[in-house]
C-alpha cells in the first residue's frame, strides 16, 4: 500500500531538485528543480516549492518527514539522522570538508524547517554508504597524529547512489546481493567509482572531499599534489585561488572549454582536437578504476554505468571497456545502443562479466531511508 510521501530535497552549490516521493511504491507526485540559486535566495525558492505542492493537493499534513541529501557527514554522521540544531550546527561546520556543497545543504535545511514547521526533517548522507570502508582503504599514508587531528581519511561521496544501484543490479540480475562483486561507476558532472562486496563497499575512488578519483565536468579527479605545491610558489595562485581551480577550472572543463557531455561529444565529432583529449582522458581514467578494482575484488560478477552520463553516452560505455575481453568484459554494440528505461544489460551473453546500465534514483533512497528511521 502507498504510505505517506516524503519530500526529498537534493540542494547543488546553486540548485535545488525536489520531490514528493512515496517511499514503498516509488511513486513521484510532484518534481523539479530551481537553477542559479544564491545561498540567500534558499527560503525564497522553498516558498516556490511550498506553493507548487499546494496546488497539487500536497500539505504539511500530508507528508511523512522532509528528506535532505546531504553530502559530507563527516566522522559523526553516519546514519540518516533527525536534524535539530545541533546537527544542522555540525553540518555546516562540515563544510570545512565539502566547501561547495554542505553551505547549501544547510542553507535548505534552514528553509525548509521554516516552511514547514514541526514536520520531521532528516539529513541522509552521502558519505554514510563508505563509513565502514576497510581501514587499508580508508586510511591515507600521512602523519598519524595530524590525520586523527583533522579527521582526514577516505569518506566516498555518492554512497546514496551508489547503495540504491548496487541492489537495484542484483535484483535484475534475480542474485542476493550478499553473493556479488559489483563495480559501480557513477559517471555525471561528479563522478566516483566503488567497489563493492557483497553489498558493502571495500573501496571507493573520492576521498576526504569530492575531489579525488575520477576525472569529473570540473574536477581533475586525481592529481599530483605537488602541482598544488607548484601553482601556490610559482604560479601566483593562493589557496583560494586553487580551490576555485580544483572546483571549477580542472576535468573536462578545463581541457575542453566545456561540461557537457553533449556538448564534447559534438565537438569530438566535428574534429576538435581539445575535446578528443579530454574524452580520451576521462575514458582513460575510468578505464584505471575498474581495473584497480578487479584485483581489489579478485575479479567481479557485475560492472554497472549509472548517473547521467553512465545512463545515456553509449559512447562512453563502450570506449571505457573497450578491449577488455580478456578479463571477461565483453560489450554488445547494438544492446549498448539502446537509449531504454529501466536497468538493461549491455553485455554480450558469453561476457563472463555482466554489464548493466541502473538507472539510479537517490530520492527514493532518501525517502526510504527516511521512511525506515521514522517508522
């Protein structure tokens, strides 16, 4: 039976995505998103999104809890958590680890607590997903005592998405989750890759922050720290000055002029030489991870795309698994080609490796996970 929606709100560095979500049947009553959005302008957009749900029939009194992704729980979050001040508090102190992407988390809590008052609220984390990551994969070989000072070590983001996809990958597959090894790429502006046993992660390629791993639309992934070093004595920049770098000016941005993989795919086409290379590279990059983690997992039964560019560039698929039959990872060019709803797979029959295309869905991992907590 549908039990009541929950509303799940995704705040970006300057968007808002929303929507009402029955957390058994799946079902979305209302949804969209708010682009180019000021910190300040938050409460402005939640009366937007208050007045929408209204006119769709939606009121407080109909709703279960708002649920907030939130991307950066740190080492004290590590569950889906009621928020009260005290959590929001530690939230935005977070943002020492997520600088572009805790502020807005917050900045949407604040609002929506406002807009609906004495509603449940609760924060569901990213960084939840990889708490119990292996500690030779969590721990980074650096001084002892400052790591356990600053709580650096590898957190993972995406865990939501990641989670959501591993088991919607089993159950196409008709296998029990606990008897497989998965790859799990998630492949849009941000991109991470997992590795995962029996549905817990043993590795995962973002780290303290969503920085590292994978080439991403403005993020080099990873990168020689002493270019940092380089740029801060010799380049005239600052730390602010890289941080915007590493945040807006590195990926595929940086060598291409653009994000969008439309957009590069188009300019690969018509012979542009900047955009071929930065193809190559995120594909190159993607490439490394997934044979990092067949020696992790000791080879694996499923390799799964998902996220926007996972779930629509054919091209991307195939170019980053090219050529690996010899690990038993096998393409079918016409299945790959496929632009179709739903999980799919775009292996060959004989791949002794499945590989699937999961459409992920966070919001209704989020309203489960709420729905869970609350009872």
């Amino acid at each position: 039976m549908p039990g009541p929606p929950v509303l799940v709100l995704n705040a970006g560095s300057s968007s808002l995505k929303y929507q009402v979500v029955d957390p058994v049947t799946g079902e979305s009553r209302v949804h969209g998103q708010v682009d180019r959005i000021e910190a300040a302008d938050f409460e402005g957009v939640l009366e937007t999104v208050v007045a929408e749900l209204s006119e769709a029939g939606i009121t407080a009194g109909d709703l279960l809890a708002v649920g907030h992704r939130v991307v950066h729980g740190g080492p004290r979050y590590t569950r889906p958590t009621v928020i009260d001040d005290d959590v929001l508090s530690g939230i935005e102190q977070l943002a020492r680890l997520a600088p572009l992407h805790n502020p807005p988390a917050a900045a949407g809590i604040r609002s929506a607590r406002a807009a609906y008052r004495g509603l449940p609220q609760v924060a569901v984390f990213d960084t939840a997903y990889f708490t119990d990551l292996p500690a030779v994969a969590a721990t980074y070989a650096v001084d002892r005592a400052l790591a356990e000072r600053e709580d650096i070590r590898r957190y993972g983001m995406h865990g939501i998405s990641h989670r959501f996809v591993a088991g919607e990958a089993a159950d196409h597959l008709g296998r029990d989750l606990g008897d497989l090894d998965q790859i799990v790429l998630h492949l849009g502006n941000g991109a991470s890759a997992a590795a995962i046993r029996g549905g817990k992660p043993v590795d995962t390629s973002m780290g303290l922050t969503p920085l590292e791993g994978l080439v991403m639309g403005t993020r080099a992934g990873d990168l020689d720290p002493g270019v940092l070093l380089h740029l801060l004595r010799h380049g005239g920049l600052d730390v602010d000055g890289l941080e915007d770098l590493l945040h807006h000016r590195c990926g595929v941005q940086g060598l291409a002029g653009t994000h969008d993989f439309r957009d590069l795919e188009a300019a690969v086409d018509g012979g542009d030489a900047d955009a071929q290379l930065a193809y190559d590279v995120f594909c190159q990059r993607v490439r490394k991870y997934v044979g990092s983690y067949l020696a992790v997992l000791d080879g694996a039964d499923v390799i799964t795309f998902t996220a926007g560019v996972g779930e629509h560039s054919a091209r991307v698929r195939a170019d980053s698994l090219r050529d690996l039959d010899r690990l038993g990872i096998e393409i079918d060019p016409e299945r790959n080609d496929q632009d179709t709803d739903g999980p799919r797979r775009i292996s060959t029959d004989t791949s002794r490796v499945s590989v699937l295309v999961v459409p992920t869905n966070e919001e209704l991992a989020i309203a489960r996970d709420v729905a869970a907590l609350l009872g």
